[in-house]
C-alpha cells in the first residue's frame, strides 16, 4: 500500500480536507474570557490553515498566492470577528467558513482586477486653457 490514503494515520486536516469542528471549540473563540478565547481562536486558525491553502491551491493559484491569501483571510477572520455571526443552529462550521473564504476570494479577485480611474478609456482633460483652444478649432454652422 501507498503513503497516503484514508488507512495512513492522517487526519483531514492534514490531507487538506475542512473537518468537523466541535461547535465548543468556536464558541469557546468568541467567548468573553479572552485567554481561552485568544488559545481556542490560534487551535482553530491552526487547524484550518491547510485545509484553506489547499482550498485556494486547488482553485490554481500559486503557493505564494496561496499562503499570502490564507494568511490575509484568516487575519480578516479574526479582525472583523466574523465568528459572532456563527451559531449551531445556523449548519457546520466548516460551511460557514467557507462561504466566508468563498466571498473572501470573490472580493480579492474583484480588488486585483479592477480598473483604475477611466476604466481604461482615453482621458479628457478639461483644463480651460485646453477647452478654450478645442472650442476655437470647431467648425462654426452659421
């Protein structure tokens, strides 16, 4: 037998896969007592780091990409404490995160390729010294 496969002593996580996350783990990160919240909030962001990075790999972006994206989604995660939106009675963990990470990715593509100002297009200067010569080149219909 190979290495790898579901017999090897892996867990999902370490397979790249979103597994089932006790919902006392999440409660416990959104919690009021900031030390075990701070410990149950770095078990989760530990757990899930591979299973995102494999996540955005697979969607084909680069390693680097990957790691800068997984970083910069969990630090989100974290800063607009996006966890106190989640509840049991709501569905999985796992779910949720990944609609979150799925939004995520949507917002960064959307940030990455967008325009700058003109969208592309020629810009016209509207200097009055400029817009006085142009009118003065304009044929004149008597």
């Amino acid at each position: 037998m190979s290495g790898s496969g579901p017999y090897t002593g892996e867990t999902t996580a370490e397979k790249g896969w979103f597994k089932t996350t006790h919902w006392s783990a999440v409660l416990d990160a959104r919690g009021n007592d900031t030390t075990q919240a701070d410990a149950a909030l770095a078990n989760l962001c530990q757990s899930y780091w591979f299973p995102i990075y494999t996540y955005i790999r697979r969607l084909g972006r680069s390693p680097e990409d990957a790691q800068d994206l997984t970083q910069e989604f969990l630090a989100r995660l974290l800063e607009k404490e996006y966890l106190k939106a989640v509840y049991p009675e709501r569905g999985k963990f796992r779910s949720f995160l990944l609609m979150v990470l799925k939004r995520f990715l949507a917002n960064e593509h959307d940030r990455a390729n967008r325009q700058k100002r003109g969208g592309g297009q020629e810009m016209l200067s509207l200097n009055a010294k400029d817009t006085e010569a142009w009118y003065q080149r304009e044929l004149v219909d008597d």
